[in-house]
C-alpha cells in the first residue's frame, strides 16, 4: 500500500510538473456525490479555490480514456460543480477514476480523492414535450436530457464502452431512421437514410463492431446489421412473416435473440434465437402470448422479455433459458404492460417500463432481483419508457 502510494506521488508530481504548478495535497477536500454517470452534477468542497473560475479546471485522470476535462457549473472559493464528463465504463463496471481540481493561477493543483465513474441508465421521456433520451443515475438521480432534439428521439441503447448512444430519430414526416451519438449528445449521424422505411430497436454487439435493428427495408421487418459508420449493411433474416423485431445480442456475440410474429395480432409475437449470422433460428416460447422485447442476462443463462396479450391483463415480465427451459415469471398484477427490460451491468438487477396500477402514463421501474423488490425510478411529468443499462 506504502508504495504504491508513492507512485502515486511521483506520478502526480510528474503531471504536476508536466503542466506547470506545483501540486497542494489539501485533506479538507471532499467530493459529493463520490460515484455517479456521465453528466451527474458533483460538488468539489474544500479552500482555496479561488472566487472565480479564471484558467482554472477540473481533470479526471486515470481510467481506459485517460485524462479528461470536465465541464464547470459553478466556481467559488470553497466549492466548485461541475459534470462528470464522458469517461469510458467498458462492460458497464464502475471504473475508478482520480479527480484533479487543476488552478492555475496561483498556479496551484489541487488533487482530490477517487471518484467512481458508473454506467448509467439510459431512458426516453417526453418531460419536455417530445420524446428525449435522458440519462439517469442507477439510483435514479441527476436526469439528464442528452439529446435536446425538436423531434422524436427513442430506444436508445450503449455502445459497449459506455461512449456512444444508438437510438431512433425521426422529425414530420420523416419515418424514424436508427442514429448514433456520443454520450454527451452530441456528433449524431444517421446509420441509415431513408424516408420509405420504418427502422427501430437498435442494439450494439458486444465488440463494437455492429448495430442490430428491425428495418422495412425490404417491405416487412426484418433484422439487419450495420457498422457503426452506417455502412456495409447486412440483411439477417428472411421470414416471409407478419414482422420480425427487437433484436439482442448475447454477451458473447455468437447468438441473437428477437421477437416474431407469424400472424397479424400482436399475440401472435414469441421470443426466438439464432446463430449472429441469420441461421438456426429456434423459437423458445410458445404462440398466442404476445412475447417482445427480449434482454439477454450479462452471463448469457436467461433471456428476459415483456407478455402483454392484448386481450388478457394478465401482463407480466418473464425469464426463460435460452433453449426455451425453465420459464419464470418476475412481476407481479400491480405493473400493466410492463415492457422494455434490461439487465443491469452486474445481472443482479432489471430496469423496466410499465404503467402502475391506477396510472395512465409509462415509468421506468428497477427490479432488484437480490431482495426480490421493486424501486420506483422516474415520477412525471410526462411519460418514460424504454430503459436500457447493460450491454
């Protein structure tokens, strides 16, 4: 522990020397929160700081990005704000990332305790009057709207770093067109460009290299990939069905799980899965249940999805082995349509969207699947819907 201390030491002096200032380690310094996403609001407590900002920073050091500026809020002597920047959490686990509060006139750095960078969840809310992506804290805490789009922005899904966001866009009457964005919102690029077609459920595979979706491309919903650039599109599958949608890579990458349906209503729709190049698909849950929104489990054991028979309020989510084994039923009578699930990073809890007993409007709901309850994450105004945390 001593020496690794000291290399620490070293190290800082290093950077401290490399930037011009001599380092002030001040044990009055605080961080709160000590962990949160990409955009929570932290306070950084302490002496010193001076009452204005002038050419004075906040860095985050350490961690797969290395160092990264973070945006102030607000400066004053004894307390400084600002944003968690966009700092990568490959798989979704919490990476500890060293806080620096840099000032450079009077050339002093300050250098504060850990902080932990965690995997947010993100949502779709239309709080503001139109469908957003927000991100959220796993508590539930610091909402943020990432996308500030006058259209329709929906599904969104992480890219397996954490860095980037695919979801659905549409304006007028353009038919909604899957996109990526970096995780502070901004740089969005259309995957694919179309007018004609209606695309959706965008999902990342687990090495980066490909986005899955539903597309009308060819006249009825199928799955594709593409690249993240938006080329070298790739037409999974060929059904000849009513529609074939949500698609969800399993953490391997080697298998694809996806809803079906074979006939007009939705009760006809069923979770199936199949090799990641479109063959060997197998159906797992039976016809006439009305099946969607399938979400593979972090260790590839379980697939979650959403039962909603539109004639039977009997809706619930539900787990099943990957071989369609061992189907379990997860809530209860008091969440209506719940849909939407996705595992947490760890696999030891569930975020979904559902409408609460005497509502009207979706919220995102967290099923802890340890203490075998559910927490309430989102409260109006608006609605919000298709939660998403792992990858």
């Amino acid at each position: 522990m001593r020496k690794r201390f000291w290399l620490m030491v070293l190290l800082l002096s290093c950077l401290a020397a490399l930037s011009g200032c001599s380092w002030l380690f001040d044990p009055g310094i605080t961080l709160s929160p000590t962990q949160g996403a990409v955009h929570t609001l932290v306070a950084i407590r302490g002496r010193g700081f001076g009452n204005t900002q002038g050419a004075g920073r906040v860095l985050f050091m350490g961690g797969p990005t290395g160092a990264t500026y973070a945006d102030v809020v607000s400066w004053s002597d004894t307390e400084i704000v600002f944003r968690v920047p966009m700092v990568s959490t490959p798989g979704g686990v919490p990476v500890e990332t060293t806080v620096g509060v840099e000032i450079q006139e009077p050339d002093f750095c300050y250098e504060s305790t850990s902080f932990t960078v965690v995997r947010g969840i993100l949502f779709q809310s239309s709080r503001d009057g139109n469908w957003e992506i927000f991100v959220m804290n796993p508590d539930g805490s610091s909402q943020t709207n990432l996308s500030h789009f006058s259209g329709s922005d929906t599904s969104p899904c992480w890219s397996p770093d954490g860095t980037r966001v695919a979801f659905v866009s549409s304006s007028g009457p353009q038919e909604p067109d899957p996109m990526v964005m970096t995780a502070d919102g901004s740089g969005r690029a259309a995957l694919t460009d179309s007018p004609y077609h209606i695309d959706s459920d965008p999902r990342w595979s687990p090495d980066g290299s490909r986005i899955a979706f539903a597309s009308e491309w060819d006249l009825t919903p199928e799955i594709w990939t593409v690249k993240p650039d938006g080329t070298d599109p790739i037409r999974l599958t060929d059904f000849n069905i009513i529609g074939v949608f949500s698609p969800c890579w399993s953490p391997d990458g080697s298998r694809i799980a996806f809803s079906a349906s074979e006939g007009s209503s939705e009760n006809d729709a069923r979770i199936a899965v199949m090799s990641a190049d479109g063959t060997g698909a197998l159906y797992i849950t039976a016809p006439g249940h009305g099946d969607d929104d399938p979400s593979w489990s972090p260790d590839g054991q379980w697939i979650v999805f959403a039962r909603n028979r539109t004639d039977d309020e009997d809706s619930a989510l539900m787990a099943v082995r990957p071989d369609g084994s061992e189907l379990v039923r997860l809530t209860g009578s008091a969440f209506a349509w719940p849909v939407d699930p996705s595992w947490s990073p760890d696999g030891s809890a569930i975020v979904f969207s559902a409408v609460l007993e005497g509502e009207t409007l979706y919220n995102v709901f967290l099923l802890d699947l340890e203490a075998e309850a559910v927490y309430r994450m989102t409260d109006g105004p608006g609605a919000h819907k298709s939660p998403f945390w792992g990858t």
